[in-house]
C-alpha cells in the first residue's frame, strides 16, 4: 500500500515542485495539493492522507494553526511543517502542535524526503538547530534548563516508559493499549498519571523528555560533519 501524502503551500511553484520531489521516490502518493491551510483540513479529512506538509507562512489558516486543527481531528495523523524560518517560537508552536517533523523551506529540496522516511519509520525529523534547542534545554517556558531533566523527575516504571515512547511516536490512546494489550481506560490513566507525575502539560514536553533521555529517536539532516544523518 502505498504512503499518501497532502501538500498544503500558497505557492504554486512551490507546491508542484515539492510534488515532483516526493513522487518520484517509489511507494509515495500524492493524494491532494492544497493552496492554505482551512483547504488543507478539509482535504485531509476526506482524503485520509497518512502524511501532511503545511507551509506554516499560509493565508486564511496558517500552517501552525492548521496543524492543531488536523491533530485534534486525527492524533495519528503525521504532520511535517515546512518554514522560512527556525525561531524559539516558532518551532515552540510547531511541537506544541503536534508536527512530527520540521523542516526549512530553504532546505526542502534537500531534507523534505528523509524528514518522509524518519516518519514512515515511526521516527521524528529536527532541523540541527531545532535537535540542539530540544537538547540543550531552551524549549520550555522559561527558556532556562528544560523542567524534565532526569535528576529532578520521578522515576518511571518500565510500563511508563513504554507508553511515553508509544505517545512520543505519535500512537493514540487506543493504539497504545492495542499494543500493550492493555484497555483504552488503563492506557488513558497511564497516559493522565505520567503527565501528572512529571508535570507536563503539553504533547511537546513529552517529545522533548522522550528525546532528551534517548526514549525515541530523532533524525537530522546529512551535513558534511554528519555524514550518518541521524542523531538522538
């Protein structure tokens, strides 16, 4: 079966020039284009596309925006933001979301494919500076150390740390208790009780905490420092 893919950009070179990128890798489907992000909802929701790419820079619903609209409608649902720009707040807003993946407009013609591929593997794509503002701490409201370093948290049962990696992957609740073989409600109270515990109050402290402490893992863009391309 193959992938299916939504792209959302204001721009039409743009768009058909990233739909050329990403048709020609074998097993990816273009199922839509879309010229702003209230388009971009509606298409994903009659299309069931398994992966979006919003422009965050879009008229009558920018990309951000668009994204916490899809998210709430479908948490399974994969979402790249492609940017102009990697600002504090910006990537903020982009995980607070729910993107899976970020990537620089600038850059796309490079990255847009491996960032596909890190989510058709259940993986994230980071820019190196979004990878590095998650590490070193500068993500969380007060700009200062990120409130889940491991020294200052409670310890997590290994069944916890399961359902964080399973969280952090972009699974639901019902997938999740699929996969431990668990119930919806139990999976629901692990998921409450391991935001309670270490007082996260957002699906981007979560990320951030699966990242920093090797929970999931997180892929970057090749650089001639990296020739491996994957980090975290």
């Amino acid at each position: 079966m193959k992938l299916r893919i939504l792209i959302a950009d204001d721009h039409e070179v743009v768009r058909h020039g990233l739909c050329r990128l990403l048709q020609a890798h074998e097993g990816w489907q273009i199922c839509g284009e879309a010229k702003d992000g209230r388009e971009a909802v509606q298409m994903a929701k009659d299309l069931k596309p398994d992966v979006v790419i919003l422009d965050v820079g879009m008229p009558n619903l920018n990309g951000l925006a668009a994204t916490r609209q899809l998210m709430q409608h479908d948490a399974n649902l994969k979402v790249i933001v492609l940017t102009i720009t990697d600002t504090d707040q910006v990537i903020r807003e982009a995980l607070d979301a729910g993107a899976r993946g970020f990537v620089l407009k600038s850059d796309a013609a490079r990255d847009l494919v491996s960032a596909v591929e890190a989510l058709q593997r259940n993986r994230m794509f980071f820019t190196s500076r979004v990878n590095d503002m998650v590490l070193a701490g500068f993500l969380d409201k007060g700009h200062g150390p990120f409130k889940g370093e491991t020294s200052k948290l409670p310890k997590l049962t290994p069944r916890e740390s399961e359902v964080i990696q399973l969280l952090a992957e972009g699974k639901s609740s019902k997938e999740v208790a699929c996969i431990l073989n668990l119930s919806t409600k139990t999976a629901e109270t692990h998921r409450s009780n391991i935001m309670r515990k270490l007082d996260f109050h957002s699906i981007r402290d979560l990320v951030v905490y699966a990242v920093k402490n090797n929970i999931i893992q997180v892929e970057m863009p090749q650089s001639s420092n990296d020739s491996n391309g994957s980090a975290a």
